[in-house]
C-alpha cells in the first residue's frame, strides 16, 4: 500500500509543475499580541527560506518531493495528555509562557520550525510546567495521534516543556496514526537549574506518513537531560534535535534507533552545544536497516572557545540487514576549546559472522539466531530507558518491527531461562 | 548402519579463502573413542575441526565425511549440533546483548526438539544448569552475563566445556582448548572433559602441545602434517613427539592414501 501511493505521487510529480504544497499564513483571534507577531515573523522566514532542497547541506540525504508535492490540506489533530497530569505539574497556556514559547527553538535557517511556528493551533498547543522541586512519581505521556484522515492532511503539533529547578520527570511523546499525513512537530525543552528530565520519543506512524520534527533543548547549570528518540514508521521521517548545554555542570545524554524497512526513510540529526566549561555529553544512535530502506545519523557536537573541560562521547553504530538497505553516517566535531575530551565513532555492518556461527554451532536456527543478534543489537538502546513501563513498551514495539524478534525480545535480561 | 563406524572421514581437501588447507585427511572415530590430533601451526587441525562443525567460508573440495552413515558435508551448521556434533572454539565468540542462559535453554531446547524430547522450562534448565555448572566449577554468575564479554581466557573454555556438559553431544571436538590455560586452569577444564567421556561420547582433541594430553588421555593420537595425516598410533606417540619435535615426521613421505588412519 505504502509503495503504490509513492508510486502515485511520482506519477503526479512528472505531471505536474514544480512544488504543490504551498502552507497559506493563518490568523488565530484572540491570541495575545506578542505570538501574533512572532507567527508574522515565523512565516515571513519560512517564505524567505522556502522548503530546503538536496542543495542544502542539513538535506543532502533526505529528498523531500514526497512532502513537498503533496496538497495537504490542514488536519486537526494535536498533542493531547494520555492520563491526568500526576501532581507537581501543570498546563499553562500560550498566554501564560509569555517569554518561553518559542524562545527555545530557532527557526531562522530551520523552515520546518518556522511554519510549525506560524502555523500550530494555538489552543492545541501543550505547555508543561514541572513545578521547581517536584519529583513527579509517573511518566507523563503526550500523544499526538494523526489518525486516518481521509485526505493527505498537514499538522504543526507544538509541545513546550519547563522542567523547573531541581525538578525529576519523564516525558513521553508518542506519535501514532494510520493514515497519509503530514506532521510537522516541534517540542520546546527548557530545563532550569539542576533540572533532571527524561524525554522519550517514540515515533511509530504509517508507513504512509511524512514526520518531520524539531526538538530544541536548552539546559541550565546542573541539568541533566536524557532523550530516547525512537524511530519507527512513516515512509520519511526527519528527527532534528538539538541541546544546548548552556550551564556550568550540565550534562546529556542522547539515546536513538531508529528500525526501518521496505522503502522507508529515516533520518536523524543532532547537534549538542558545548557553550560553557565543564559540561559533558553522551550519545549513542543506533540503526537497523532491512529491505531497500534508508538510515541517516548526522551528530555535531560544537565546543565553544571558552568551553573548557568539555567530556563529549558520540556514538553511531548500524546494522544493514540486506543488500539494499543503506546508511549515511556522518559525525561532526567543531572544537573551538583546547582542554576538551571529546570521542567519536561509527560503524555500519552486517551480522558478527563469527557470532552467528558460534549460536548455529550450538543447534540454534539461522533465522532465530540473526533474529537473536539483530535483536541484541538493538536492545541495548532501549534497556537506557529508566521508565520500566516505557521501556517494556519500546521493547514490545521493537519486537513487532525487528525480523523474528519476539521470539528473542527476552534474549537481554539475565533472568530470561 | 549400525555397523558403520561413527564417523568416517575419507580424502578430506578443504581450502580457506582459496588456500587448499587439507590435503586428504583419513581418519576413523568409532563410538567411545577419544582420539588426538596434533601437529605444527598451520597444518590444518582447526581447519579439521571447523569443516566438521560446518563453519561457512572453509570449502570442501574433495572427499566425504560420513557421520552416524549420513553425509555430515550436506548438513547445516545447525543441523549437525541438534544431530550431536559439538565444537569447543579456540576463541569462544563474544556476544553483547545475548545472556549466556538465554543462549543456551534455546540451544538446548532446539536440540531436546530435534530429537523428539519435551523443550525444558525455567525451571528445569536452571536445576540442569546448577548440576552442569560444578563440572567445570563455573560461577553462576558467569551463566547470566552476556555470552562470553568480558571473561577472561579461562572462564571462556571452561564455559565451552559448561556447554557441552548441557548440549550432551555424541561427538564432541575440542579445537585447542588447552591454549591460553595456566596449569590450574588447564586441571578445571580437562577434568570436566574427562567426567564428559563415556561409552557413547566420542571427542576429537585438537592441540599443539603434548601438556593437554597428560591430563586428557586419548586412545588414538595422529599426527597431521600439511594438511595430511602422516602418523598414527597410541599415546605413547605424543611422548616422541614430546622428545623428538614435528620435523622428524614433516620429512617422511605421507603414507598412501587409502589406508584408514584410525584404529579400530
């Protein structure tokens, strides 16, 4: 199904002429007048930028015809809170994060956040305020469901999350949906002073679906900020997040993987800011590759000039599972600091042939023993999540979408047998 | 087939990314057998030892090998475990992700299905693992970690021998499990191997080094040289070997092929 409707489009495509998706500027009432002018600005940027095309370095590998030459129209849907907010955290309105909204993300070169900007509903908007000192005792989880629209259909979900001073929490996003649609999301982060978050992405929609999001983290001295950003469906799917390390003793930690197959595509970038001394990062981005899909990893970490004591460690391994199935891995280091640690690797290959050996040497099948290495592999992104509710949940989605994994997805804890 | 001899190796060439490692092994195993296989770096004992566990990349070129009467050559890696073939690596492979015990209840459970028994629960496997784990005096702690990350050289080949005592193979190949051992480590292991043997287990020790078969005693010993067996005999000839070193025997001619290699 998913294929047929590319092929569609491309047929349209040869037909047509040039770009048919034109987002038109729209007007929100009774919006305080401070997003009305950001919106003005937001949407003259996105029409000074236009949408980026392969000529753009940040858009080498990921072609966007399959977005840009299709008339969505505008959908409704939006993020919503899947339970009651647990205690220590609530909902402000745009009118009350005067200052904040839109204050972390930058969409001067980014035209996906400037038309997000423009353009998200701003009563659908979801603003989350974890009161400063609050250790909140459960995940709280946003879905953002796009649903089975009966036409191609375009969103702009916008979620701004304060985890206020010395707060503990753990944000899920979860995006869903069954049908050919467009999102085009972006999530706000702002962690205050000794801030602890756990942000978790999982990102499952159609294999029909276009995902495009922006993430945009802004940390404060002594926060610490861990991201799981899980990749899953949609025909493309485009995760841009970036986090700004902007205080003495902050720290992050990236955590991703992102599983395709047949013709899908998914790319993800990141850039973390070294922009004060003793800050430390981690990141460790997996892929699994099978059928004629695509994987892109481009991570930049940036260390300011006066950044000193920086400890970055930048990981990208991926696993090819055909022959038609391909990566682009691309890290960056700028390094403008001269008493930094900063690390990074990445490899792409098939399954250890040594280790598959080994495991049919011992009467274990080829397909449960590649589905046990792939498996493997995978797991060890998403045993870092500290949520066990969330991570048995990525786990059980992981099983659903990995070759013959469900037979191995109880392969990684020791108390399996 | 009952009168066949268990396994029947016969002008066995297998090559190795082009290379021709062996050259026309000869060799009988008769059930209950222990036979060693010794000889220099580079004449083909490993090589002997991965072809019969079916390890992919070694290409047999010429020759058969019959096991229980059947073409062992045609079977999967797989196959030829669940049909009782087991191999000890030299270098057990290491396998983040994938806890020892997880690995080895499907492992014993694909073999108990092949061969028509009950596949075993949790808690069955772990009294079978408790009982194994003294044989070769591994920690159970060992059991649950990953397989084989981060264990020292000693704990990797008893953990092999720890897997054999569970996979309970009619054929078991040992492919240098002696190197890399200190003496008391060396002690662990060979004495596991010994409370292995039994009428109906049948084991092929590949080594180097005599040391391994002063703990290890084999019925048969045979000397293979480039890939051929040139000498075969009892154990008193790893004791010349010992005295005399391999180039005593690199400089005599191959016997004639056609003459089992093996005893019977």
């Amino acid at each position: 199904m998913p294929m047929e409707a590319i092929a569609a489009e491309k047929v349209e495509k040869s037909a047509g002429s040039g770009p048919r998706f034109v987002p038109e500027r729209a007007e929100f009432p009774g919006e305080p007048g401070w997003l009305g002018a950001l919106r003005r600005e937001a949407f003259g940027r996105f029409e000074s930028l236009g949408f980026p095309t392969p000529k753009d370095e940040a858009w080498r590998y990921t072609g966007l015809q399959t977005v840009t030459e299709i008339p969505w129209t505008r959908g409704a849907w939006a993020p919503r809170l899947a339970k009651p907010l647990p205690s220590g955290a609530r909902l402000l309105t745009p009118a009350g994060a005067e200052g904040r909204l839109g204050r972390i993300v930058p969409f001067e070169k980014n035209a996906f956040a400037a038309l997000n900007t423009a353009l998200f509903e701003g009563a659908g908007a979801l603003i989350l305020e974890i009161a400063p000192g609050a250790v909140l005792a459960e995940p709280i989880e946003i879905v953002i469901d796009a649903g089975a629209p009966d036409s191609a259909e375009a969103a702009y979900p916008r979620v701004l999350i304060l985890a206020g001073e010395r707060s503990e929490s753990s944000v899920v996003e979860s995006y869903v949906g069954s049908g050919r649609t467009f999102t085009n999301a972006v999530t706000e982060i702002a962690l205050a002073p000794g801030a602890i978050l756990e942000h978790t992405k999982l990102q499952e929609e159609s294999l029909e679906a276009r995902h495009v999001h922006t993430v945009a983290v802004q940390q404060a001295r002594g926060s610490r900020f861990t991201s799981h950003n899980v990749a899953l469906g949609s025909a493309l799917a485009r995760t841009d997040l970036s986090a700004i390390l902007g205080g003495e003793g902050a720290e992050c930690a990236l955590y991703g993987l992102f599983v395709g197959r047949g013709r899908q595509h998914l790319d993800n970038r990141t850039v973390i800011d070294h922009a004060t001394p003793h800050t430390t990062s981690r990141e460790l981005y997996k892929g699994v590759m099978d059928g004629a899909s695509r994987g892109v990893f481009h991570g930049t970490i940036v260390v300011r000039p006066d950044a000193q004591k920086t400890d970055a460690v930048q990981t990208n391994k991926n696993l090819l599972l055909s022959r038609e199935a391909l990566v682009n891995s691309t890290p960056a280091l700028e390094i403008f600091a001269d008493d930094v640690k900063c690390k990074h690797g990445s490899t792409t290959g098939q399954l250890d042939a040594a280790a598959l050996f080994y495991l049919r040497s011992r009467g274990i099948g080829e397909p449960e023993a590649r589905a046990l290495l792939t498996w493997a592999f995978a797991a060890d992104v998403a045993e870092k999540i500290r949520v066990p509710s969330i991570r048995r949940r990525v786990e059980r989605e992981l099983g659903q979408r990995l070759p013959g994994a469900e037979s191995a997805a109880t392969a990684t804890s020791g108390g399996a047998a | 087939m009952a009168n066949s001899p268990f396994l029947e190796i016969h002008n066995l060439h297998a090559s190795v990314a082009g290379n021709e490692i062996l050259r026309g092994v000869e060799l009988t195993v008769n059930r209950g057998e222990v036979h060693a296989v010794m000889g220099p770096n580079g004449s083909g004992k490993s090589t002997l030892a991965h072809v019969l566990a079916g390890r992919p990349g070694y290409t047999v070129t010429e020759g058969k090998v019959l096991y229980k009467g059947q073409d062992l050559l045609a079977m999967a890696p797989e196959l030829r475990a669940r049909e009782g073939v087991f191999l000890a690596f030299q270098y057990p492979v290491e396998i983040p992700g994938v806890s020892n015990v997880y690995f080895l209840k499907a492992a014993v459970n694909a073999i108990r299905k092949h061969r028509g028994l009950p596949e075993y629960d949790a808690m069955e496997f772990l009294a079978l693992v408790r009982q194994k784990a003294k044989l070769v005096e591994i920690d159970e702690d060992l059991v649950k970690r990953p397989v084989n990350e981060g264990f020292s050289g000693g704990e990797k080949k008893r953990n092999e021998i720890f897997q054999m005592a569970l996979l309970d193979p009619a054929l078991a190949i040992l492919d240098e499990t002696d190197s890399g051992l200190d003496i008391d480590a060396l002690r662990i292991v060979a004495g596991g191997v010994n409370q292995l043997r039994s009428p109906e287990r049948s084991m092929i020790v590949v080594t180097h080094y005599q040391r391994l078969l002063n703990y290890i005693v084999p019925d048969f010993l045979h000397v293979l040289v480039e890939g051929r067996i040139v000498r075969s005999g009892g154990k008193e000839l790893a004791l010349e070997l010992e005295e005399k070193g391999y180039a005593w025997l690199e400089k005599e001619p191959p016997p004639s092929v056609g003459v089992p290699a093996g005893a019977h």
